[in-house]
C-alpha cells in the first residue's frame, strides 16, 4: 500500500480524492496522507488531495446487488469537498435515499471490522446454544426463531452450523483482535470467539466418531463429504469447515469422498495434504456410492432435496450428519436414515 500511495504522490497534478475500499488497519488512511504528503514534498508541488475511507460491505455471490441495494454507505472523510465527490460517486443510490454515514478515517476503517465481528460473535454465540441445546435436550431451530423475532437480535446469522470461514471473518476478527491488543484494549469478546469458532469445528469432528462408534470407529470408514466451499454460490475455500473436519477425519483413518457443486477445482489443491485418502467425486450420488455416512457441510440448493431413499440405498451405513440443519429429522428417518443435526437432542 505504501508503494502504491508514494507513486499517487509522485504523479498527482490536480486535486485527488484518493479511495481506501479495502479492510485495512486502523490508521491506514493518515498514513496514506503522510506518505503522499512526502512525495509531493520531494516535487515541491502545492497540490491539495484527500485520502477517503470507504469500506465495501459486499458478500460473496451476492456482490452487484449488495453494491446496488446497500444498507449504508460509509464515508471517511476530512474534507466537504471529498465527501460532495464521494456522493456524487454515489448518486444513483442517493436518489434511492440509501443512508450515508459519514465520519472520520479512523471510524470508517474500525466500521467494517466490529460489523464483521459482531457476525462472527454472533454465529459463535448461537453455536454454542446449539451445543447446549444438544445437551439438554431443547431443539436450537426453535429458540433461534424465537430470539429473531426479537427487534433487538433480529433473524439473520442465527444458523448453527460447523463455524464460520471465508475471507473475510477469520481475518476480520484476527486483525481486531490485534489492533485491541495493540491500542492496549484487549477485545475478550472477539478473542473467545475466535477460539470457539476453531472449537466447534473440532467438536464436528468429534460428533461424528462418537455417533459412529467412539473413539477408533472412523478408522477403515468412507464418508461422504457435501460441501467444501465455506458457504453457497461461491468456490471459496479460505479458512472453510470442510477443510479443518476433512483433515481430522482422516487423521482419525476415514478415507473421504467429496463433492461441491463449485469448489472441486479449488479442493484439488486445497486438500492435496490429504490427496490419497480422497476421492473426487462427479455428482453428489457419486460421492455417496459406498459410503459409511453422508456429511453435509454447505447448503447449496441442490443438496435440499436429495432423493433420501437413493441416498439410502448408496449408503453402506444409515448414517446423515446434517452439520447445516438443511432437513428434517423426521423426514430423513422416514427413509430409514439415522439422522444428527446441530442442536437438536441426539437421535437414540
């Protein structure tokens, strides 16, 4: 970034709105300034510039209409004049009446990193509810419901499942975490989760083997893997599940087949640690040919409606680990299934 901000300075000859869109340190944008500022030092040029933080709060397969439909549009800025730019940039969604925030660099810039974690405590906390629903016998689908209904908690990322990942909540929740400790003000909260997030995909692991036998029980087993991108309608595989739960399974002595709609390219050398001891399937039924038990860890649309009874039968043992609360438990014991979800009282 310094590389980048020196070579603006050094070709600058008018006025400049310089755009910060990327998730960076807190700071970043006066250090932009001060690094212009001295490039335009060394040409003795008296040219005015602004430097701009205005995060992008976009989502993975689902970016163009999160650019044109925005909750907020934040605005970092020092200046009138930057910020008349930066609206005139956004005109079309003005005149949609989208909310602008305007504040400071340093605001903007710890904008995106405490909405990203407070999603990231957010999918831990219900994670952990899940868990102790699973012990107490309470089903997390219902008290989820009933806590989004709440106009203060609201509906959304109250999902259990086998922990976040993708690009951005791992690294997101690791950078804040960092800058607390830094500013001295160490952030508790993001830091448990982090450690919980990691927790839970290892107790994936752990649910699967006790459900199959206890401990020594996935040694010589084949299952099944469905899903290996972090999340629907993206190849993503940074920081996914699937790639920790993988790894464990067959450190455990299970041999896995796998299949993602879109992320078969991107397994291939993001599993090649565990390469021999998987198969790369064409389909999804093809990866449950003689398996041991099918794991679905992402909820593409195409696995919401698989043929239970096909699944059945390809199936050496009956075993659904639905680690996405994608069905039923009725409907997939109805086809002769032992089904496990997340947070639900385990299946006797």
């Amino acid at each position: 970034m310094e590389g980048v901000a020196r070579e603006i300075g050094r070709a600058m000859e008018s006025y400049t709105v310089i755009v910060d869109k990327s998730t960076v340190p807190v700071g970043t944008g006066r250090l932009v300034t001060k690094w212009i500022g001295e490039e335009l030092g060394k040409r003795g040029a008296d040219i005015p510039f602004d430097v701009v933080s205005n995060p992008e709060f976009l989502r993975e397969g689902s970016a163009v209409q999160d650019f044109t439909h925005p909750d907020r549009v934040v605005i970092g800025a020092e200046s009138e004049r930057a910020r008349k730019v930066m609206k005139e940039v956004y005109r079309a969604l003005y005149l949609n009446e989208t909310p602008y925030i305007e504040t400071n660099l340093e605001s903007a810039e710890m904008i995106k990193y405490a909405s990203n974690a407070f999603l990231a405590v957010k999918i831990t906390f219900i994670n952990e509810i899940a868990n102790l629903c699973e012990a107490a016998g309470a089903n997390v689908q219902d008290v989820a419901k009933a806590m989004g209904r709440d106009g203060r908690i609201g509906a959304k990322f109250l999902h259990p499942g086998p922990g976040y990942g993708g690009s951005c909540f791992p690294k997101d929740t690791q950078a804040l975490a960092r800058i607390g400790r830094d500013c001295g003000e160490p952030l508790s909260l993001v830091e448990t989760t982090i450690m919980v997030n990691e927790r839970q995909k290892l107790r994936m692991i752990d649910k699967i083997e006790t459900s199959l036998g206890g401990p020594g029980s996935l040694s010589g087993k084949t299952l099944a893997i469905l899903g290996l991108a972090f999340k629907p309608n993206t190849d993503d595989m940074r920081e996914s599940p699937a790639l920790t739960i993988g790894e464990g399974l067959v450190k455990k002595g299970a041999r896995l087949r796998v299949w993602d709609p879109a992320a078969m390219k991107e397994a291939a050398w993001r599993l090649a640690s565990i390469k021999d001891a998987v198969y790369f399937a064409e389909d999804e039924y093809d990866a449950l040919s003689d398996a041991s038990a099918l794991v679905l860890l992402t909820e593409w649309n195409q696995f919401r409606n698989l043929d239970l009874r096909r699944v059945k039968e390809l199936l050496t043992l009956p075993y659904f680990f639905d680690l996405r609360n994608v069905y039923k438990q009725e409907e997939v014991e109805s086809a002769g299934l032992r089904y496990f979800g997340i947070g639900k009282a385990l299946t006797k």
